[in-house]
C-alpha cells in the first residue's frame, strides 16, 4: 500500500485521533454491557433487547472507523520505526488506552455469560424438580379417589 499524504507527525497524530474515537465508542459499550449484565439478572428481557440493538449499533459505527483508520495503521506500522520516541509514546498510549478499555469490556462480558449460564442451569435445575414432582404425584394417585371410592382408613 502506498504511503498516505503528510509527515509521520501529522499521520500518527490521527492515528492518536482514531484510537482516542475508538475507546471513546468502546467505552459506550463497556458502559452498555455493564447495564446489558444488569438486565440479564434482573431478567428484563424487553429492556434487555433494547439495549442489544442500541449496542450493535455502536458496534457497527465502531467497525466503519476501524475501517477509516485501517490506513493509518498500516502505515504507522512502516513509520513507528523512524518516529521519534516521544511520538511512538503518544501513539502508545492511545493504543493502551483503548486496549485497556477493551479489556474491561471482554471481563465484563465474561461475567454476563456467567450470569446467562447460572440462570439457565437454575431453570433447568427448576424444571427437573417440578417434573420429578409430577411424577411422584403421579404415582401416589395424582389426588383422586382410590378405587370404590374410599379412602384407607388410618390405623390407630
């Protein structure tokens, strides 16, 4: 790929740009998977769906400046050797940054699975204990009336 237009100065310090734009997106969706956590133990399914559209929407805005910077990238890769260290520091620590931000989006993700997980092996543990329930309902008569219509009578 052809070099882009302008000094290594100008370049990396849209790239600086870029990384500052992506972690504030991705920050927005660190803060919506905070809340999605949320409504997965609060079981607000309805709140929760609203919330999954307006987070793959930042995700997508997020993949078109990915998209938009995917140059700059490149071409920092062929520059970071020649820029200067004050210069390679500052691309760094956008770079941090946003790796940073999401690291606390994949910790907070993982917790949400956990969340999902524990709250389909608590239905499933549900469903087993009201069917063993039906079962030895079931097999003690289900509640009606034994044959000829009489109870057993207790023993004394």
């Amino acid at each position: 790929m052809p070099d882009l237009p302008g000094t290594i100065d100008t370049r990396a310090a849209k790239l600086v740009e870029a990384l500052a734009q992506q972690a504030g997106l991705y920050e927005k969706v660190r803060r919506l998977s905070e809340r999605q956590r949320q409504l997965i133990e609060a079981k607000d399914s309805e709140a929760l769906m609203k919330l999954l559209a307006e987070k793959q929407q930042q995700i997508a805005e997020i993949g078109v400046l990915a998209a938009a910077s995917a140059p700059l990238r490149e071409s920092w890769e062929r520059d970071r050797d020649a820029a200067p260290a004050a210069l390679r520091q500052r691309v760094e620590q956008a770079a941090d940054a946003l790796r940073r931000v999401l690291a606390e989006i994949v910790a907070i993700e993982d917790q949400g699975q956990a969340a999902i997980l524990g709250a389909r092996e608590a239905a499933g543990e549900a469903i087993t204990r009201l069917q063993k329930g039906k079962a030895m309902h079931k097999a003690y008569g289900g509640g009606k009336k034994p044959p000829g219509g009489k109870w057993p009578e207790k023993r004394a």
